[in-house]
C-alpha cells in the first residue's frame, strides 16, 4: 500500500510587477492547478483589470482551489497576497484540505516592480474604467507592505517559506 503525498498549496506573494505569473516556470509544481485573480477576474466580468469583481473572482478561485485540494491536486495561488488577511484565508482553506503549504515570495527592489507595472497598458478599459498598469502608489504601498511580512511569514504558519530571484 502506498502512500501519496498530500497536495500542497502555494501561494505566490509580490507587488505587481514582481514577475510572479513569469517566475511560475521556475517552480515545481508539475499537475498542480494554478489559480490566478487576474485571470478569475477576466471570466467573471469585463477584463482582469476590472477591481470591482475581485470579491466574486476570489470565491470563484477559492471554489476551484478547495476542489482541487479535495481531489489531491496541488493548487499555486497567482496573486499579490500582500495583506495577511488574505494569506490566512489561504492557510485555513490549506488546513481545511490537509494540504501542505509554501509562501513564495518574489519582491524586486521597488524600481524593477515599478518599472515593469509601467510596461503594461495604461489604457482604461471601456466597461470597467480600470486599467492593466496598476497605479504607482499602489505598487509602491503593496512592495512596503510585503515587505514588512516578509520576516514573520514563517510565524504566520507557513510550512515552507521560498524566496525567488525575480530576474
């Protein structure tokens, strides 16, 4: 008799424009389902840049992570999960699923992050008014606050906290 590995969530973790959907290739999560807001965002509205429909798309993703927990699968959770309120909502929905879970943390210094938000389109969406580049401020207070996580990760629960060269 065998015994299988339980699934595993991780959870990326950096400011837009980190590389976070980029750095996805460097990691090891063969099979597992990769839950991204943006991409959430887009199925249940206008575009992915629409903020409005972020509450519906993250019970959309929180729907197919528990799934694909429940059946086994590993789940990679493609956001900035820069507040620990949302971390913890993915460390109890891991709990839930007797999954094991994993902290990715990519942060460039805040010029890189800066710098790569602003090579995404600024043009507002005609339906939702909201646009790819998000707003600089916004950038810059999300890398401080990730930034201030960073050394308590580990307390909040993590099995394994990683850290990813964003180049």
């Amino acid at each position: 008799m065998s015994h299988l590995a339980p699934p595993e969530l991780v959870a990326l973790i950096g400011p837009p424009g980190a590389g976070k959907t980029t750095a996805l290739a460097r990691l090891d999560v063969r099979d597992a389902v990769v839950v991204g807001l943006d991409r959430a965002r887009a199925e249940v509205s206008c575009c992915a840049a629409d903020q409005s429909a972020t509450h519906a798309a993250v019970r959309r993703s929180l729907a197919t992570a528990r799934a694909a927990l429940a059946a086994g699968t590993s789940v990679v959770w493609d956001a900035t999960n820069a507040r620990r309120r949302e971390r913890r909502r993915l460390l109890d929905l891991a709990r839930e699923q007797g999954a094991r879970t994993r902290a990715v943390v990519v942060l460039p210094d805040l010029g890189t992050a800066l710098a790569r938000n602003a090579t995404r389109d600024p043009s507002p969406c005609p339906a939702c008014g909201h646009a790819e580049r998000v707003p600089d401020d916004v950038v810059r207070r999300m890398h401080a606050t990730i930034s201030r996580a960073v050394p308590d990760l580990p307390a909040e629960g993590w099995d394994r906290v990683d850290h990813l060269d964003p180049t």
